[in-house]
C-alpha cells in the first residue's frame, strides 16, 4: 500500500472534519486555513460553521486498515489536519463519537491525534484509563509557555505513545521535565521543525538541537521535519541574498524545499516504537 501522505511521519492523513479557531501564536500563519480558503471552504474562527464529510469519505479509513491487516504491517494515520480533534463544539461531539467508534474497528491502523487543546482529551474520549493501543496522542509545544501550559494535560493520557510537535519551533525549549526513563511518566517521541511559507517566523539552529539532544538523553524518540523557510546559511553552498542574524546564526530565506531536513549532517526520522516502523 502507498504512502498517500507528504508528510514525513505518517502515511495516511485522516479529517473527521473542516475547521478551527486559534489558539496560540503556532496558529498565526495556520496552512489548514489558508488551505480552506483557497478551495473556497469559510470554516475558520468561533463563528463559522465546520465542514463535514460522507460515508466514502468515512470508509477510506476501514480501507487502508483492511490493505494493512493482509499485508501484515502497520500504518499510520495523522488527525486531523485540517482541524483540532479537541476543539469543544456542541456540533462536533457527534462527529468525535463517530471517530472513536471508527479507531475502535481499525486497530491495524495507529492514531496520531495531534491537539493544541490537550485539556480537553480527559473530558472527551470515552476511553477512561484503558485506551486502545492504536491511539497515540500528541500536542503542539511551539515555546515553552506553550509547552508548560500543555504537555501536562498530554502526560495525564494513558496513550501507547505521547507525542510533542515542536512545529514551527518559535523559541528555546526545555523538556527535561517531561522526558523520563519510566515511559508511564514520558513524553516518547519529539517531532521538530521550522516554519514554512513567505512570512515565516525564523527558527535558531540551536533551538532544535537542544531538543535533539534532550531526546538523545532521554531515551526518546527524535524526528526533524524541516528547517522551513529559513535555513543556517553553513548548509547552503551559494551566496545568499536574503539572510538574517539571530542569536549569532546566520539565517538565509531560500523556502522549504531548498532548506531540506539534515541537521549535522544526516537526517533524524526516529519513531517511538520499532514494532512501528
Ligand atoms: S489549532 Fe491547528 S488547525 Fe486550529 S487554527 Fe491552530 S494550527 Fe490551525
């Protein structure tokens, strides 16, 4: 079965349904809005309506995990992209018990719930203390404000795997409180990356490997998905025009694609579980 996905780390993407409102300064330049507007979708803030999908839209979840179980592996699935799984909505609580119904028959398949809203999963899933083990549950931590205000909430889930998405980094990070040799206690995976797009926030190298670093430490599981729209200026073998300094870094805006993902020489594609790979 084909990986349909281009983001790195997972292979499926999977949207209950269309629609958000921000919450904190990683929502600025959202790209799922900016993605809704551009094909003519109005479903961005508290006052507009949310989009919703039909059966075949439903099923292709049912697929891919039927595929999965006669090729014997497993696969992953990112929810949701195009809005926040734990976003509180009278509307969506229909929608939200549809999902968990449907993560229930597709145990071939594992769950990447990735949430800004990591208070909200206690009151929302109907999984109390013994989840499925194909849910794994993730929060956005962009600083360490954001972080400090959410990975508690994420470390209170009895999820298979927590995950962080330090995405777009926007400052330092310190985790160390939240890695712990007990995996009950620890956050197990750490995906990091700089912000993509015209008017991106610039990411110091440092940032990144501190976090790398923390992962190395701690026995966790490290991904690097992208330097973004700025990248050091070392990893580039043509003069730049467009560089910026930060913290001492030199920083030159040549876009995502030409930036690439090797930080000190190779790329860092770890996941939590080799059992997952
Ligand atoms: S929570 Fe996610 S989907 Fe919602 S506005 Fe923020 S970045 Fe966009």
């Amino acid at each position: 079965m084909a990986k349909d996905s281009k983001i790195e780390w997972t292979h499926h993407t999977f949207n209950p349904w269309w629609g958000c409102a921000k919450v904190s300064p990683a929502c600025t330049h959202c790209y799922a809005e900016a993605w809704a507007k551009r094909v003519g979708s109005t479903v961005w803030g508290k006052d507009a309506p949310r989009r919703f999908f039909g059966d075949a839209h439903w099923n292709d979840p049912v697929r891919w995990h039927r595929e999965a179980a006669l090729q014997g592996v497993r696969r992953r699935v990112f929810c949701a992209s195009m809005a926040d799984v734990f976003e509180r909505r009278a509307e969506l609580h229909q929608w939200r018990e549809r999902l968990w119904r449907l993560i229930e028959a597709t145990p071939s398949l594992d769950w990447l719930l990735l949430t800004k809203r990591p208070h909200n999963v206690r009151s929302m899933v109907p999984w109390g203390a013994s989840w499925p083990e194909n849910v794994w549950l993730g929060c956005t931590a962009e600083n360490q404000i954001w972080a400090d205000k959410r990975v508690p909430a994420l470390l209170e889930a009895p999820a298979n795997v927590r995950f962080l998405s330090c995405e777009p980094l926007l400052g330092p990070l310190d985790l160390s409180r939240y890695l712990s040799s007990d995996p009950a206690q620890s956050i197990h995976w750490v995906i990091a990356g700089g912000e993509s797009g015209a008017h991106s926030r610039p990411m110091n190298p440092e940032w990144v490997r501190g976090l790398r670093n923390e992962c190395q430490r701690a026995n966790a599981a490290f991904h690097f998905k992208q330097w973004g729209h700025w990248v050091p200026e070392e990893l580039l073998t043509e003069q730049q025009r467009n560089v910026i300094v930060l913290d001492g870094h030199r920083l030159a805006a040549v876009g995502k694609g030409k930036a690439g993902r090797s930080l000190d020489g190779r790329t860092w594609d770890e996941l939590p579980f080799k059992r997952h790979a």
